[in-house]
C-alpha cells in the first residue's frame, strides 16, 4: 500500500478545517440581525455615501450584521439596540432612515463635527429609545416638540451643537426623563415653566451656555436637583428658591447671568459641594452656614456683597479670586481688613 496520502481526502480534511475555524464559511450559517434593521442599517450606510468608517457594514462579506461596527443586537429578539458613531471626519446629515430601527434603545451619535442639518423628523419613531446622545456635532435648528412621543426616555443630550429656537415645553411630557442636557447651544427664549413638572427630584438639568433670558420657574422650588448648570445666559431675577434646608443639589453652576438677589437669606444645604455665582448681582452678606460645609469648589466673585466672609470649614482655603469684585467683602483670603 502506498504511503502517499490520498489528494482526496487531505482535501476533504482541509475544507472541514476551514469551516470549522471560519465563522461565515459554514454552510446554513444562522443570520442573527433582523431583516428590517439590516435594510435600515445599509439605508443609513448610503444616506451617508457609504463612508469608510462603515466599511464593515456589507453584505458581500458573509458577517451578521449584528457583529458590524458600532452597534449591538438584543441576545434574544437579535433586534439592533443600540447604535453609537463616533469619528472626527463622517461627514452629511443624520439620516432618516436611524428612524427605521424601531427596537433602538441606545443612540449616541458623538463628537461628528461633520454631520449638520436638522434632527431628523423620523427620531420619534424610536419609541423604545432610552438613552439619546447627539453631541459635539453640527446639527442645528430648533428642538421638534415631536421629541416628546420618545416616552420611554431617561436620559436627552443634546449640547455642544448649534441648535437655536426656544426650548419645548413638550420635553416635560416624558415622565421619566431624569438627564437633560441642552448645554453650549444657541437656545433662545424663557426656561419652560413645566420642564421639571414631572421630573420628580434628582434632576440633572443643563442648560449653560446659550441665550436664555428671563426668571427661574417658580416651578423649580419645589425640585431636589440632583445638579443643576445655568451658566452662561442672561438670566435674571431671583435664584434663591434653588437653594433650601431640605436640598440636596451637590453642584450648582449659576454664574455669568443677572440674577440679582440677597445672599443673606439664601437658605444653604448641606449637601452642597460646588457652588459657582460669580459675575451676577448678589448682595447681602455671605451665610454663616457656609462656613459649615465641605465645598470643593465656590465663586462668588464680580458681584456686590458686604460683610465679613465667613470663617471655618474651607471658606479660607480658597484663594481671592473666589471672592474678589465685590462691594465691601473682606476677610480672609481677601487683603481686606474688616471694619
């Protein structure tokens, strides 16, 4: 008998080899990804001119879609969840078709300079979506009122873009929605007296950074933020209801506005660990009770407060520039000699 191995059955091995080691190459392969996600994944790909960052979204190459770049698939319904693009150079505007992938949860669309244009009208069609991220982009025009039919939101940010117009009243129609971030935009328009009507306590609520004039909301005593930014506009009136014994609020950012409002009555929590109210126009003196509290950070400069600063806690750890500009502080850190 011949020692020479059979060309037949060293080929039959070799293939059975490859199968077993390549996962596209067997034969019957189960396709895991949905159609319709598929069909909406490849509509997207085109809307954006097939870009190389989806290079790996093909159907020629024999993967799941469920394994291309930059989303994830439920382990039972196989249904695509959650979709996250982030590169510096992907270029046109956010298409349409994002609003055929009916079972999205997670949508993060980040640092896409690039990307400009409206938010698609078809966004409300995610009626599963809990977690929306559209920043850092070029996106512009107004906030659609329709973002309220996303019920099951928690989580909406939208900051670092160029959208303008007011804010929606209509953000308050999603129950659950515990973030909001609308920061470094170009919002116009009054705070929305029912944004936090139905928020509950807890809020993180930022909106530093844009164009909105007048008051705070009444409204917005009655809320335990859990942090609340509203630097950076031209607000105005009085802040001090965000402020309260029974508050927990850790970080409030409130500089670079008008509110005007008399520090001495403002009742301070003891919670609070950053506390930024520099260049608005505060006067009274400083509470006492902030000598009490364990503050990482606080500013009150630029504005027209009296008195001594309070002595204790970290209230002298600070340097002068936390407490320079105004009409007759004095006290230490400040080379200001009380009278």
């Amino acid at each position: 008998m011949s020692s020479q191995a059979n060309p037949v059955l060293v080929a039959a091995l070799l293939s059975a080899i490859l199968l077993a080691f390549h996962p596209s190459a067997a034969a019957g392969k189960t396709v895991k990804c949905h159609p319709e996600d598929r069909d909406a994944l490849l509509g997207i790909k085109k809307a954006l001119n097939n870009p190389y960052l989806l290079s790996s979204w093909d159907t020629s190459i024999e993967v799941d879609c469920c394994e291309w770049y930059g989303l994830d698939c439920d382990a039972t319904t196989h249904r695509v969840y959650t979709l996250y693009l982030l590169d510096n150079g992907l270029p046109g505007k956010i298409p349409s078709e994002i609003g055929n992938l009916t079972y999205l949860r997670e949508l993060i669309l980040h640092k896409l300079p690039n990307i400009t244009g409206p938010i698609p009208t078809t966004l409300p069609r995610l009626r599963h979506l809990e977690f929306l991220t559209i920043d850092w982009t070029g996106i512009a025009g107004p906030i659609p009122d329709s973002i309220s039919q996303l019920k099951n939101l928690t989580y909406l940010n939208l900051s670092y873009n160029k959208l303008t117009g007011p804010i929606p009243s209509s953000i308050s129609k999603i129950a659950n929605l515990g973030y909001i971030d609308l920061g470094r935009n170009r919002l116009t328009g009054t705070i929305p007296a029912s944004l936090v009507s139905l928020k509950g306590n807890n809020l993180y609520l930022k909106l530093s950074q844009n164009l909105l004039t007048g008051s705070i909301p009444e409204s917005f005593r009655e809320i335990d933020f859990g942090q609340i930014e509203l630097s950076r506009n031209r607000l105005e009136g009085d802040l001090s209801m965000l402020f309260g014994k029974n508050k927990t609020t850790q970080f409030m950012f409130l500089d670079r506005n008008r509110f005007e409002f008399n520090f001495s009555k403002v009742e301070i929590h003891s919670a609070l660990s950053w506390l930024e109210v520099g260049h608005n126009r505060a006067y009274g003196q400083m509470p006492e009770a902030m000598a009490g509290l364990e503050l990482q950070h606080l500013n009150v400069s630029y504005n027209r407060l009296c008195g001594k600063i309070p002595v204790g806690g970290r209230m002298q750890s600070f340097d002068y520039t936390t407490y320079f500009h105004n009409r007759c502080l004095c006290g230490a850190p400040l080379n200001i000699t009380c009278p």
